[in-house]
C-alpha cells in the first residue's frame, strides 16, 4: 500500500524497484535531512512495514519458544528485538517487538518471508511470518494476526527529537521503553548507537495527523534515503540486504541485542549456542568506505575482493552526509581489516577500491567461554 504522506508537498516516492516503494524517500534534499537528522531532529515515514500484534494470556511463553529472545519475563512497557532463525540457525526474518497493554507487537520489513514450518506448507518451503506464527499456535492461548492495514510506523530521530515528542506524549527514557501514546498506539525508545531515535506505532488512520502536527512541531520531514544512510552508519544490518542464505546471527551483531545464547527450544538455537559457546562465525560485518572518485558503485550481493581472492559480500550502499559513500559488508574473518579491498562486480565493471572502517570491526573475545571450560578440564 501507498501512504498518503507521498501527496504531502515535497515528498519524493522512492522507486519502483526499492524495498522502500509506497513511502516517500525523501523531501527534495536527502543529505540536508541528514544533516538535520544529527542536528535537530527528522521524522521518516517507515508505514511500508508490516505489524503482527500478539494478545492472549500465554502470549509470552509461546514467543519465548518461536522468537531468538528471552521473553518470559518482558515487562509490559518494554520492547527488545529478536529473530526467527531456520533450524540451521540461519537468520530468516529480524523483528522489532513493542509489550503494551498486554498485547506484543512485532514490526519487520515487508513483505516477511520465513522458512515454513512445515515442509508441506508453504510455497517452496517459505511463508509469510503471520502464517509461519500461526502454524506454530497449536493449542497455546495466543492469536497473533497481522495488523498492518491497523497500525502504521513513523521513526523520529535526533538529538531533538525526545523534546518535541515530550509536547505531545511521555517519552521513554531507557532503551526499548515504550509508552502509550494518546489516541491509540505507542512509542518506543530504539537505541541507534548515539542518536536518539523513536518508533512510533499509530493508528493508520491518524498517520498524516501525527504526520503533520510532529512537523509543525519542528520536526523537519525526511524521506527513507536519510534514514538507510543513518542505519548504515550506525551499524545496523537489514534482512535480505545485508544477510544472504548463509547469515547468522554472530555475523550481525545480533548476539545478546537479538539472540538469547542461554535459553532453548526455539528453531535454531543450538548453532546459536554452539558457536558462541565453541566457535566463532566465519564472516564478520563491517562498514567500507568506498572510493568516491568514480562514478560506479557496488550493488547489493557484489563481491568484495582482496587481490584475487573472494573475501565478502557486499550489503547496504549509501551515501552519507559526511562519510561519503560506505557500504556495510560480511567479510571472512581471515579477511585483512587493514588492506586495500576491491568491492562490486569486476565484470559489471562497478568494482572499486575499498577500505574497512576500523571502528567498526567487532572486538576479539578472545576463546569462547565453552573451548576454554574444555582445556581447563584437560589441563591445557
């Protein structure tokens, strides 16, 4: 569906082909929206994503068996984020979850494609996330439905954003707090490394009133362009875009922010468990800064390169206001952090010369917690 927000002046239908098509992507000036995204605040229009709300009294027990997370024991005013993993422990669908009124609320990129349940159910072994939770109801109290056309998401983001929100409704202060908001819905406190960011679940009715009045407020409009390139910098990957058939959860930085490593019984939790515990991931995902004095660039899935050698995948291309043009990417972790790479498609001719971000390398943890127990016990 389209949002009405695309007739507001200005705004900037993002294309055809993208997975933002149906909201805007962006107002006239997309590093300008960035720029007030780290100064002041912005307000994006995220409605293309799908809501799947789950009531019923044994709500938390049965996500706690089909999401990554611990949820047993999630408050009410609470959200986290979680996974819903193949049985290999491969990363399917990566959802936000919002516990308000005691109804919890998931909200993923659209359309959501999971491994089905069931082999026989499906199509070619894949189904949409409302039906993969609703062939996990069995007999458990629950009823989860999609709620899309009901609920509809904005994203406020920057260092003004919490004071501006604060004239309209309370403003949860920790990190996945939610609060009521008033007319129906929530908003939701996402922690998005320094900047203050806040999901706002409305009712889809009410999308261009909370539209309007937030940027009356002076909340400058924004488009999804500004917020990709803000979600790149902060290191936060996206299913389908920057994970591919083979992504787990330790590659992401998903351990611990989206996968419980103690807790069992959900579909794949064992290579969860295993790897933290044994292992360590094949790939890490880092940030490149690509070479700007070109006029290609790689596209998603393009290979990246040191010498000859395949070392990565190419994920989220973006410009950013003050970084220029980065890339995140899943790269081996034989792959050197500190030499030239080659990132896109050589043959395509939109390969170019990259660099890894060292801050954006993950720290060494050194040995996991379970091969160092094993010396221990056979005195190494």
């Amino acid at each position: 569906m389209s949002s009405p927000t695309l007739d507001l002046p200005g705004a900037v239908p993002a294309p055809e082909d993208s997975v933002d098509r149906g909201v805007p992507w962006h107002f006239g000036d997309p590093f300008a929206e960035q720029r007030s995204a780290a100064r002041s605040a912005v307000l994006v229009d995220r409605s293309h994503r799908e809501v799947i709300a789950v009531p019923g009294e044994e709500r938390l027990s049965w996500l706690h068996l089909v999401l990554s997370q611990h949820l047993t024991e999630l408050p009410d005013g609470q959200g986290t984020e979680a996974l819903v993993l193949d049985t290999h422990g491969r990363v399917d669908s990566h959802v936000l979850v919002a516990h308000h009124e005691g109804v919890v609320y998931l909200d993923t990129d659209a359309p959501s494609e999971v491994t089905s349940a069931l082999p026989t159910i499906g199509v070619n072994g894949r189904q949409s996330l409302p039906e993969y939770l609703e062939a996990m109801r069995f007999w458990s109290k629950v009823e989860p439905r999609d709620v899309t056309s009901e609920f509809a998401v904005l994203t406020a983001m920057g260092p003004d954003a919490g004071g501006i929100l604060a004239g309209f409704t309370e403003v949860p202060s920790d990190a996945y707090g939610v609060r009521g908001l008033p007319g129906g819905g929530f908003v939701r406190n996402v922690p998005f490394r320094a900047l203050q960011t806040y999901d706002l679940l409305v009712p889809r009715e009410s999308l261009v009133d909370w539209w309007l009045k937030l940027t009356d407020a002076g909340i400058r409009p924004s488009g999804t362009m500004a917020f990709e390139a803000l979600r790149v910098e902060a290191l936060r990957p996206r299913v389908g875009m920057d994970t591919d058939d083979r992504a787990i959860p330790h590659e992401l930085g998903w351990i611990h922010l989206a996968a419980h490593v103690a807790k069992g019984c959900y579909r794949g939790q064992e290579t969860v468990a295993k790897v933290h515990n044994v292992g360590k991931p094949p790939r890490r995902m880092v940030l490149l800064h690509l070479d700007g004095s070109v006029e290609v660039s790689p596209e998603i899935g393009d290979p990246v390169f040191h010498g000859d050698r395949k070392v990565g995948r190419v994920g989220s291309v973006v410009q950013h206001h003050e970084l220029g043009p980065v890339a995140l990417a899943l790269l081996k972790r034989t792959a050197p952090v500190d030499g030239e790479l080659m990132a896109g498609d050589p043959e395509e001719e939109r390969a170019v010369a990259a660099a890894v971000d060292p801050d954006s390398v993950p720290p060494d943890s050194g040995e996991p917690p379970g091969r160092v127990a094993a010396d221990r016990l056979r005195g190494r």
